[in-house]
C-alpha cells in the first residue's frame, strides 16, 4: 500500500519513522516502515549503526490492553531477517506487555489504528 492507496496512512508512517529516527539516531535508523493497520502488521528495514547491511523487521500482530489495565500494548510476532535477532525478539518483546504512560496511549493509538 502507497501513497496514494492511503494517503493518511502514509503520512502517519512517515511521521512515525521521523520521529523514531530522530530518537534513535545514535542506534541506528529506521526506512520503509509501513503499518498495515487493518491486518495489524508493520514492516521496516533497520540499520544499525556501524552496520552495512539492513535488518529486515516485521511485527504481525499486536494489541491493546483491555477495561482493566487500558494503557498498555503487547506484540504478539516479531521476526526479523537475522536469526539471532528474531530469537532475542520471541525472548524478551514477543508476548509482553509494555506500559504505556496515560498521556501517551492516545497517541500510540492514532498512529497504530
């Protein structure tokens, strides 16, 4: 999906690897993210600092806390082009459940859906 197919998509995409490569800088960086928003699905090339060649990532699936505990968002598959990534991902992301601050769930939300 483009540009054009969904242009508030896009321009969410575009503002949310800005925004991860202007925080991030010093890691690494972040290109062709896309957010399949209905399928719930994000891909993205990652290159990491001091490293040639680009990480293939794909988060398929993820979801939002429930009535209970509102402001907090787990990803339910990671997998990344290098196998020693993916395996460190499925040990300590996959599966969690990461808080996020109140005033910022809204955001996370707007970006995500």
């Amino acid at each position: 999906m483009g540009m054009f197919d969904d242009p508030a998509g896009y321009a969410k995409d575009t503002a949310i690897q800005v925004a991860i490569n202007r925080f991030y800088s010093d890691i690494g960086a972040v290109s062709g993210l896309t957010i399949d928003r209905k399928a719930r699905r994000i891909s993205a090339k990652l290159t990491l600092s001091g490293d040639a060649l680009p990480i293939d990532v794909v988060i398929d699936k993820w979801e939002y806390g429930d009535a209970m505990n509102p402001n907090r968002i787990r990803v339910l598959s990671l997998t990344t082009s290098r196998k020693w990534l993916s395996a460190i991902a499925i040990r300590w992301l996959v599966n969690r459940w990461f808080n996020i601050p109140a005033d910022h769930m809204g955001k996370v939300k707007l970006a995500l859906d």
